[in-house]
C-alpha cells in the first residue's frame, strides 16, 4: 500500500468515525422509550419526567378542546385495560378521532397526566384492514342482481 | 370485468413462470428460439396485467360496489380523476400499480434490448418475471383486488379524503415509476453475475434506466412532501416518518450509484462496489413497500398492518441470499484495473460522496428500524424521531453540498495546486463573500450560514464550468454564446445534465434551510375585525362561514393580509367534513411567494364566530418545489440520447 493511497484510508476512517460518533451520540440524546398505556401504568413512579413515547386508542367521547383558544386539547388513551390522560396544545391531527390508534410523545407528570408534545394518529377505517362495511348494508341493501360481466 | 380482471391476473401468473423457465432453459440449451419465446412471454404477461388494471379502472369507474376494493375506496359522487387515482389509493390496488409498472418497464427493456445483449437478456426476463410472479402472487393469495362482497353495498366508503389532493393522485405513480424503475438495473446486474459477462456492458445498457428510476423517485419524493405540506397542516413537509424514510433510503444509496458508476466506467474500478450499490438500491425499494405495508413501526401514512409482512420479508431474504451469493461467486471476476493515486483527485471525491451518502442511508434506516431493533436486542421499544434525523444528516448533507462543488471540478487521479486554484478561486470567493454577506446582515447560526455558502460555492461551481465551456466554444467555432451554450450541453448531456441536477439540489437546500432555520410561527384566537402580526404581515380575521359543496359540510374562515399598512391578499383556511368518512380535514390556505410562503391553518371556532389560527410564515419553501423543476429538467438533459454514442456506448464524461 502506498503513501497515498494510506492517505485515503486514513481520510475515509476520519470521516466514517466522524459520521460514526455523530449516530451513536445523536441516538442518545435523543432516543425515547415506546411504551402501551399498560406499561407506563405498571412502572408509572419510574417513568414520570422521561421522554416517552405511548401507544393506545383514543377512548371515545373524551376528546375535549378548549372554548377559550381551541388549541389546548385532552383526551384520554386506552389500552389492556388501563387509561392515560393525555394534555396537548397545538392542532392535532385530523386522523384523531374516538377509537383511533394514537401514539403520543411527550412527558408523564406526577398528577399521572401525560402532557403530549406530538400527537400522532391513525384513524381506525383510514385503510382497509378490518374494514367494517356493515354500516352500507344497513343504510340499505340492494339485492344482488348485478352479475359480474 | 370482474372475471376478466381476476382471470388476466391468474393468466398473468402463468405465463410469468412460462418467461422464467423457458428463458433458464434457453440459456442451458443454447437455444435462442426458447430465449425469443421468453421475451414474447414478458410482452403477454405485460399485456395481462394491462387487462386486469384496465378491468379495475373500469369496476371503479362504474361504481361496481359488489367488488370490495372498489367499495372501500370509491364513492358515487367521487370525481372520476379520484375513482382513477383510487386505483392507489388502497393495498391491492397499489401492488396491481407496481405490478402493471414493473411489467411496462420489463417490456420495454426486452424490446429496447431486443437485439442486444444476447447473453445478459434471458437472466434479465427471469429476474423481473420472477418479481412479477411475486407480486401477482400476493394479489391473488394475500390481496386480492377483484374480491367481491357477498352484498352489494348502494354506496362506497370512497377515498380517504386526506388523498383526495392533486400532489397525492400523481405521487405515488411517479414514486412507484422510481421503486419499479430499479428492477431493471438489477436485472441487469444479476444477469451479468449469472452469465459472467462482467464487462461494462450491462453498466451500459442500465444507463439510462438509473436516470429515469431516480427522475422519477426524485419527483415522487419531493411531491409527497409537497402532500404533506398541503395536506397535514401542520407546517412543514418532511417529518422522518418511517415512510418517508422507505423512499429517501434508495434514493441515496441510487444517487451514490450514479456517481460511483462514473469510475468504473472510466478506470475499471469499484466494481464490486457498484454492483453492492445496485442491489442494496433494489432491495431498499422491496424494502420500502414492505415497510409500508407492514405495520412493523408506526407510521402516519402506512397502509394499516396486513399479512403481507412476512411474504416481504421472505422475498427480500431471497433477493439479498441470491444477489450476494452471486457477488460472492464472481468476485474473483471483479478486480479493480486500476488503484486510487491521490485524496485530491475526482476518484476519491466520487468515494467521499458514497460514503456519505451510504452513511446517511444507514442513519436513515438504523433511526426508521431502531424500535424493532431496540425491542429484539433487549426487549425494549425504543424510538428516535425528528431530532435524530436532523442531528445526523444535517452535517452530513452538508458535506455532501461541499462534495457537490469540488467533485466535478478536481481533476482525476491526481489534482495539482495549479489546478486546484484555476477551477476553485471564484466559486470560493461567492461562497465566502455569501458567509460575509449574511454576517453583515446578522442572518442565521453556524449550519446556516455553511448551508447557503457551500450553495453560493456550488452555483458558482456550475457557472463558471458554463461560462468557461461557452467561451471557449463560442472563440473556437465563432458562435453565438447561446449557440454554444446549447452545443456545448448537448454534446456532453451526461456532464451539463449533472451540472443541472446540481443546481436544482443546491435550489432545494436553500429551501429547506430557509423554512426550518428561519420559520416563524403564531397561534391566536381572534375575534371578527381583530389581528395578529406575523413577519411583517399583520392578519385582520373577518368572518367565518359554514355552507355545503357537494355532500361536504365547509366551515371556512377569511383573513386579509396587510403589509406596509395596506391589504395585500385574502387567506381562507378551511374545515372540511365528508360525511361518508369519519374524520374532518383541514384544509390550510398558503399564500406563496419566492420569498416566503404564509401557512394558515384553521384550528377551531365557537358560536360567537370567534377562531383560533395557527400561522407561520415558511421562508424560501418554494425553491424547493422549483429547484426539483430544475432537477428534473437536469435529468432529461442527462437522459437525452446521445446520437453519437449510443450504439457505441463510450461514455465522455
């Protein structure tokens, strides 16, 4: 191997190190830890003020938006049997609806209320696994007359 | 329809496995009227395919409820321009749309390549054939897109409003385009490692396809984000959602290839390198529609979890075991001719750049699948968002900008000082005199003002490569700089086109520095005739007012915009409600301008008509949708055939 071409491998460990450090030390500071709504609540005095990131379905009729600015917003998560509380402020995503799977980001507090930072949202009929077409049949059904060409 | 659609499919799927075994037989037999039927075998399973998508479009425009795809995603009163895109708007749907792309390229490539590479092409119609058999397959046994209910509902639930959106009809043929555009270069790689034609002869013949796959996932790309800003309403356009994530990752590991492939074909070198880079970009785009369809991390815009996951999952195993084991084959084949001589020359600027990129791949995807990582290591779901993503490829993305600007200009093998200082003294001194200009102007932090420098360096870069080339040619041949402007480009498109590309990458960086260093944001709830300041916009909210338009339910707000005391234009952001769908959508007014973009979003109201708005003022966003215009002109530049050249195919970068 040449002087020059040492000269190469020695830049390109440089850089990958580099690029290397900045992956690991960016996964620590920012890593957040995915919990269910059963999990928190199991381990709730060990995970109060850690970046947690939760997973449940908004549990239907709680979704509250405030009179004053329309932005301050509760709902309540459930999941296994357990429920959080949940406060966020800002828009949350039109996808939010009662029995949506939601995962929020945020922080637990001490009052068990979890103040959200970002809320994300699937509605539960937005594509069609498990879709439920019940609801056309009894908005009337036509008899089968219509034969596939 | 019903019939015809699903019995093209199984049709289809026939005479798939017909191409396959008849080309592997042609191959072993030496029999080129086996290969020939193979092709013909390619072009009817294509026109198949064309019949069941034809039978679909047609179910969706009549409104044949009994059919459960239809159903669940068309609606009577649905414009037919949505009855057409629902076509991907669901699961089956989609994978009928990669199947039908996959079989338009393959039928291409085996007409273009008709006579041409006679030992590379029966490998190139098993490998796509075998891909479409795969995707047949999952339609007619996991996804079936021709299922009918046992009842024939009177009305369908129609398309997800949310894709019911312009950006949104056309991202996903032009991101499929892409995906399914890269099957053909790794047929020809997996050809030329089976038939152990190791020459440049298939990096020739995959040329242009590498263009067009990456023209094509570049718009599909950035008119996602596009959706995503319209759409989602909350601002922005790129959030590292996982599947945002699926088509950025062969993005990069493509763009590496189309720079790494350059050193090949002038030293003979990195070839295993390349060959790597071309399956890892095929495997990435299998990847990425698994990950869509999987449900394995959570995601905004996935297609809800399916039984489809562990199908992927098997294909991409036997995709990587195959490609790799043939790698590992050939790789006594696969010697570099030549070896590195210097850091400062083209070649190792070229492997920078892939290192890079790889890098920021493997950061990309490392971030997307750390939760399923996290969860099998040590049995805990851990998740990294936006501020990893950001943390990590910012300065990687700014390395890379630098990249841009020297990689083209330093000489190959070895650059001189001289020389060095001829190509880089004025682009360097834009950039600089850029950096001074903003600190003078005490605009932006350190990332920044690297960010808009390094662009001033690369624009300058490109300019005076233009100014030079035209010069010269125009003192040379007598012609008018324009003449030789458009001469000196069409001569050598490869080299202009990339120079293009360039430019609109460089547009595009300036864009998203602008609106994610530089965004503002206000929220206020407002009542009738008061304002609130944003930038230099003062927003006055004059009424709010609920109506109907065809079956949607409108809450709508007005606001006037003031600027320098006087009203400028009129914002309406908008709720809207589909009755048919259980969600409200909002619908965000913009006001655009090269400057800066004006965001409105609707948050809510009550009976005394008082409402919240979300705003922000989102600077520069605009060059991003501009610069991929000059990108994609930059790509048909380089995708051009050269007249000269093409039978030949020597390439004169």
């Amino acid at each position: 191997m040449g002087i020059r071409r040492k000269g190469i491998v020695i830049a390109g460990l440089v850089v990958a190190t580099a690029l290397g450090y900045l992956i690991v030390t960016g996964m620590r500071d920012t890593m957040v830890f995915y919990y269910t709504v059963s999990e928190v609540t199991s381990q709730r005095e060990a995970l109060s003020d850690v970046p947690l990131r939760i997973a449940g379905k908004v549990v239907a009729g709680t979704i509250q938006v405030s009179d004053t600015n329309h932005l301050d917003r509760r709902f309540v998560i459930q999941e296994g049997g357990f429920q959080i509380p949940v406060t966020y402020h800002g828009i949350t995503p039109d996808t939010l609806v009662d029995g949506a799977d939601a995962v929020v980001e945020g922080k637990l507090g001490a009052d068990g209320v979890f103040h959200a930072t970002f809320v994300m949202a699937k509605c539960p009929s937005k594509y069609e696994a498990e879709t439920d077409l019940s609801k056309y049949r009894e908005a009337g059904v036509a008899p089968r007359t219509q034969t596939s060409p | 329809m019903i019939v015809l659609g699903h019995s093209a499919l199984i049709a289809a799927f026939a005479t798939a496995a017909y191409t396959i075994a008849v080309a592997m037989l042609g191959v072993r037999r030496r029999q080129p009227n086996l290969v020939a039927s193979a092709r013909n075998g390619v072009y009817v399973t294509s026109g198949l395919v064309f019949v069941a998508v034809g039978s679909l479009l047609w179910l969706m425009a009549n409104d044949r409820f009994v059919v459960r795809y239809v159903a669940e995603n068309s609606r009577i009163d649905q414009p037919l321009i949505y009855k057409i895109s629902a076509l991907w708007g669901g699961m089956a749907g989609s994978l009928l749309l990669w199947t039908v792309i996959l079989c338009m390229y393959s039928s291409l490539a085996a007409w273009i390549n008709r006579r041409r590479h006679p030992e590379l092409m029966p490998y190139v119609y098993t490998v796509c054939m075998t891909t479409a058999l795969f995707f047949i397959a999952l339609q007619l046994f996991a996804a079936d897109p021709f299922e009918t209910l046992p009842f024939t509902p009177l009305d369908g639930r129609g398309l997800n409003p949310l894709l019911q959106n312009p950006a949104m009809a056309i991202h996903p043929p032009n991101l499929y385009l892409g995906f399914v555009g890269f099957t053909i270069p790794f047929a020809f790689a997996i050809a030329a490692l089976a038939s152990g034609r190791l020459d440049t002869s298939w990096l020739h013949a995959i040329r242009r396809w590498t263009i067009v796959a990456w023209f094509f996932l570049s718009i599909g790309i950035t008119l996602g984000a596009q959706w995503a800003y319209v759409e989602l309403g909350w601002g922005g356009y790129w959030g590292w959602d996982p599947v945002e994530n699926a088509s950025l990752m062969p993005w990069l590991i493509a763009t590496a290839y189309l720079h790494s492939v350059m050193i090949e074909e002038k030293k003979q070198m990195l070839r295993v390198w390349n060959m790597l880079m071309v399956i890892a970009t095929f495997a990435l785009c299998i990847f990425g529609t698994f990950l869509t369809r999987s449900g394995i991390v959570s995601s905004v815009h996935a297609f809800t979890t399916s039984n489809l996951g562990p199908l992927f999952a098997i294909f991409l195993a036997v995709i990587l075991a195959v490609s790799l084991g043939l790698v590992a084959w050939r790789l006594p084949d696969l010697r570099s001719e030549n070896q590195l001589e210097s850091v400062l020359s083209r070649e190792s600027s070229f492997l920078f750049n892939n290192l890079v990129l790889v890098v920021s791949c493997f950061a990309v995807l490392w971030g997307t699948m750390f939760p399923v990582i996290s969860e099998a290591v040590n049995g805990v779901k851990i998740t990294v968002g936006p501020p990893f993503f950001n943390r990590v490829n910012v300065p990687i993305f700014l390395l890379l900008l630098a990249l841009t600007g020297i990689g083209p200009l330093i000489a190959w093998r070895r650059a001189s000082w001289p020389s060095l200082r001829r190509a880089f003294v004025w682009p360097s001194i834009a950039g600089l005199g850029t950096v001074i200009v903003m600190l003078v102007m005490r605009v932006g932090g350190v990332y920044s003002l690297m960010s808009i420098g390094l662009s001033a360096f690369v624009v300058g870069t490109v300019v005076q490569e233009f100014w030079r080339g035209t010069r010269a040619r125009s003192s040379a041949n007598g012609e008018s700089w324009h003449q030789a402007l458009l001469g000196l480009t069409m001569r050598n498109k490869r080299r202009y086109g990339g120079y293009i590309i360039h430019v609109g990458v460089v547009l595009m960086a300036i864009g998203i520095t602008g609106s994610s260093v530089f965004q503002r944001e206000v929220e206020a709830t407002l009542r009738p005739g008061e304002t609130v300041d944003i930038g230099s916009y003062r927003l006055q909210y004059e009424e709010l007012n609920h109506f109907q338009v065809s079956g949607v339910e409108v809450s709508s707000a007005s606001l006037i915009a003031f600027a320098g005391g006087r009203p400028r234009f009129r914002l309406v952001p908008q709720r809207h409600f589909h009755p048919a769908q259980d969600n409200p959508t909002t619908e965000v007014a913009i006001w655009s301008s090269l400057r800066h973009d004006l965001y409105i979003v609707l948050a809510g109201w009550d009976a005394q008509q008082t409402a919240t708005f979300k705003a922000y003022l989102n600077p520069l966003v605009k060059w991003i949708w501009i610069g991929l215009a000059v990108l994609a002109l930059g790509s048909i530049v380089a995708m051009f055939p050269d007249r000269r050249h093409s039978q030949v195919g020597i390439p004169n970068y």
